[in-house]
C-alpha cells in the first residue's frame, strides 16, 4: 500500500496504520544512510535498540514529524516528559499513538 505522503492529513484520515506507514517511510530514509533501509519497523520497533539510532537521528526524525504534520505533532514536546532511559526505550508505537492522539484533537479544534 502506497501513501501518499504530500497530502495533508485531517483528523478523520488518521489511523494507526497511516501513521505507522509514513513514519516507516520517514525512518527508511534515515537508515538508508546506514545501509539498514531494509530492518522491518513495526509498533513494536525500539528506536534505539532495534534501528540504532542515535539524538541526531531523533532530530532529523522531528524535523521530518514537522514538515509532515505542521505543528499538530510537537515531538520536542512529546519526549521532553520522559527519562532518558524511556527515551531509550521508546518504541515505534508509542509516536503512532502520539501522532493519532495530536492529529485527532488539533480535527477537533
């Protein structure tokens, strides 16, 4: 399944499975430079532990959330709550959750 990633997302297009395949996409182009474009990202996924990435990799990840979702998706915001150790551990799904949660409640104003 393709999607389309240039369109803009509204709140009653926002499902989990949307979201996984876009941040999916996002994480491929960032592993790319690592050679591990091919590492199988689920919800289950763990940033640090499963696809090595490091702070850097973090911001070029915002960075894409931003130019993708605007300002709905605040992920500076979503982490600055967590220790480091549940930065570390922090899986693919729980930002699937935080981007459905904020797309849906910036569609309902």
């Amino acid at each position: 399944m393709s999607v389309d990633t240039t369109a803009p997302v509204t709140g009653g297009q926002v499902t989990e499975d949307t979201v996984l395949a876009e941040i999916s996409g996002m994480l491929r182009v960032l592993l790319d430079e690592y050679g591990l474009d091919d590492v199988e990202i689920t919800m289950d996924t763990r940033f640090h532990e499963d696809l090595e990435l490091e702070s850097i990799d973090l911001v070029s990840l915002s960075a894409d959330l931003k130019e993708r979702y605007g300002d709905e998706v605040n992920f500076a915001e979503f982490i600055a709550g967590f220790e480091l150790e549940e930065i570390i551990a922090m899986t693919v799904g729980q930002l699937v959750d935080h981007v459905v949660v904020s797309l849906r409640e910036a569609a309902r104003g």
